[in-house]
C-alpha cells in the first residue's frame, strides 16, 4: 500500500519530465537495489554510470558522514579544504593544471563552452565563437548544452536556440573538417557516445581531431562525463585514443552519487576565467567534495578497479556476444570499452527492458534501440551470469 500510495504522490506533485517505471527505490548495495515494496533488483544501470563504486559504498558513506559533522556548506567566497584536496588529485592525475567545481555534467559543459568562448575571444578575436560538436551527441540540457547536443529531439519546443554551434558527423575527421569556418573556436566531443548509443570512434580518429584543432588554432574539448572516473578501464577515456584535450568536463562517477561536477583545463587556457568571469553558489561545496575525494582515491588506490573494469568488461561483452549468436535476428551489434557496453537491437528494446525489471533485473535503453550497460566497476562474474540469464530468457520469450 505504501508503495502505491508514493507512486500516486509522484504522479500528483512531480512535474511530468520523466518516463518513470512503477516502482520505488529505497535501499541500495553494492550491486543491488531494493524497491519500497521489498522487491531486490540487480542494478545494471547504475546511476546511468554514476555509481562508480556501488550503491552505499562504506568509504564513501563514511567521509559523508563525517564531512556533515564538521562542515556542510560556506561560499566560494573562502578557501574549501576538501575542494582544494580533490583539485589536486584530479591534476596530479589528468593533463589539465587546474579545476572549476560545478553540480553537474551540464553545468561543466557550460562552463566549458563559456571558457572555451572566452579564451579565444580574448587571443583570437571577437568573432571567435562558434564550436562543432558531433551528431548524435549528448552535452546536457541547459539552453546552451541543449544547442550543443546532436538530436533534435532534445532540442524541440525550446527554440530559439543559442547561436554558435554546428554540428558534424562522429568519426567522419572530413566532415568534421568541412565545418569550420573563419568563428569557429572549438570542438567538443564525448570520446565515446553514451545517450548516442555507445558510438566508439575508430582508433586514430580523436587523434586527428587533436592534429585538427593544433592545425586551425582551435580548442579541444572533451565531454568525459560519462566516460571518465574508469569507466572505460582507464582513469580518463582520451587515455585510449593519443589525443589530449585543452578542456574536459567530468561529472556522474565523480561522486558516486553526490551531485558535482568537474571542468578542468591547462593553465594557458585556464588563465581566461578570472574572478566574476563564472561562479557557482554550491559547486564543490565540502559535502560533495568530501565524497567525491574518497571516491576517487578509492579508485586510485592501486589501479585495481580499473583491471576489473577492464576484465569484467571483456566477459560482459563476451557472454553478450554468446546471446547475440543465439538471437542473430533480434540482436544486430554488441560493442563497448571497459564496463560502458552497448547491445544494438533491430527492434526498440524498451519492451526488453520492462520484461527484465519484471524478472529483477534493471536495464536502460538509450537511442531507441540499444541497451546500454554501465554497471558499478566492482560488478563481478557472478552478477554478469545472473544478469545474462534474466536477459535470456526475456529474449527467448519475444524472438
């Protein structure tokens, strides 16, 4: 009854912008989630790739913890110790030497797009403004990422939209190369598509994009929102491909749950912002920061999760391709880096995912067709198995 009745407030006092599933969430660990009325599910969601260590992880849970004992929020007015501390790590370990703190990827992608703007303003002129961003691509839902994002169909009813962007083919390095123009200051791109339908370029693709951006003076940047923080089995996804970025935004895995955002850049183009150029009243507060520091060191601690991300990566894709050879006709393409994996279908699969939530197990659909998995990094074999089974079944019953 409890349950029905949270469902019937959701529908009375939310505002409609979500296709939500029936059911409550109340209660999560590790792998697994429990509804309000009692029911476990096997978590392959994960956040859509925000729970990079699990649900609840204890390390996490306790520098929370403690953090809201001693120091909840101040203003960006005053020096952040955690916020400092996370910076740190975050440049020790990436190209970049210095970090702007938001609350989400779309807020890192603003800010991206304004340092970006700016910084050529200030070296290249004032008609330096336009940025190319990819087809099929996904950068946030602000006025601004909204224009930046390759599908329209995120972008009707909300037009006008924000001058300045254009957009060209992912992994076409001729097309991407026909749409500049004399304003152009940028081009920002996910290394791998996720809401595009985990899209991964070919190998020597964002390399020439890098060669691209040196050769016509313009700024590289990388949307790793969902990419970053070892999802792909490194640290950072551009760690793939030979091609280092002047931008990147991270946000999702950063705080394995907490709502923060990440923008980082070298010094050089960094040194555009100054005081009142952007702001943020709570990024990188100390409660975020506190759990996002904690998640990344546990990350880092020895490289081991990146090794699991990359071994459960390989099985995950290989126990899907067993399904695909057993449902050749449902299934047409299964493709992924580390633990960001994406299973094509020749049909929308939003049925597939339903069925699955039925049966205990809980999936995302993306672009129409493709299941996209992005479970926690501590996913193990066990839990791929009984995922693969519930998958099978469902499949066997509709093919």
């Amino acid at each position: 009854m409890e349950n029905k009745k949270l469902l019937e407030d959701s529908g009375h006092y939310l505002m409609n912008t979500y296709n939500r599933f029936p059911i409550v969430l109340r209660k999560g660990r590790g792998m697994k989630v429990w509804s309000a009325d009692g029911k476990e599910y096997l978590d392959f969601v994960g956040g859509i790739a925000v729970n990079i260590l699990g649900h609840c992880h204890p390390k996490v849970v306790v520098a929370i913890q403690k953090q809201a004992q001693r120091l909840l929020h101040v203003s960006n007015l005053y020096h952040i110790e955690p916020q400092i501390k996370l910076a740190k790590v975050l440049v020790e370990h990436s190209f970049a030497d210095k970090v702007f703190f938001c609350n989400s990827g779309a807020e890192a992608n603003e800010a991206a797009i304004k340092l970006a703007r700016k910084y050529a303003k200030e070296h290249q002129g004032q008609d330096k403004f336009e940025i190319i961003t990819a087809h099929n691509s996904f950068h946030g839902r602000t006025l601004a990422t909204v224009t930046a994002t390759g599908q329209e169909k995120f972008q009707k009813g909300f037009e006008p939209l924000v001058p300045g962007f254009k957009h060209a083919a992912f992994n076409d390095i001729a097309a991407l190369e026909s749409a500049i123009t004399k304003n152009t200051c940028a081009i920002m791109l996910e290394p791998v598509q996720g809401e595009g339908g985990v899209k991964i370029p070919d190998s020597g693709y964002l390399k020439k994009v890098r060669e691209l951006c040196n050769k016509n003076n313009l700024l590289l940047i990388f949307d790793e929102v969902q990419t970053g923080m070892g999802r792909t089995g490194k640290f950072f996804a551009y760690e793939h491909f030979n091609a280092v970025p002047d931008i990147m935004t991270l946000a999702k895995g950063l705080g394995n749950g907490v709502p923060i955002g990440a923008m980082l850049a070298t010094d050089k183009v960094a040194s555009a912002f100054v005081p009142g150029s952007h702001a943020s009243t709570f990024g990188g507060n100390p409660l975020v920061c506190a759990a996002a520091l904690t998640t990344t060191e546990t990350l880092l601690e020895d490289g081991f999760i990146f090794d699991q991300c990359k071994r459960m990566g390989e099985y995950l894709k290989n126990e899907l391709k067993c399904l695909q050879k057993e449902f050749p006709s449902v299934i047409s393409d299964i493709r992924g880096m580390g633990l960001m994996v994406g299973m094509e279908f020749t049909r929308d699969c939003t049925t597939i995912v339903k069925a699955c939530m039925e049966k205990g197990l809980l999936l995302n659909c993306t672009a129409g067709n493709v299941l996209r998995f992005t479970p926690p990094l501590i996913v193990q074999a066990k839990d791929i198995d009984s995922m693969i089974d519930i998958l099978g079944e469902v499949l066997s019953s509709i093919a």
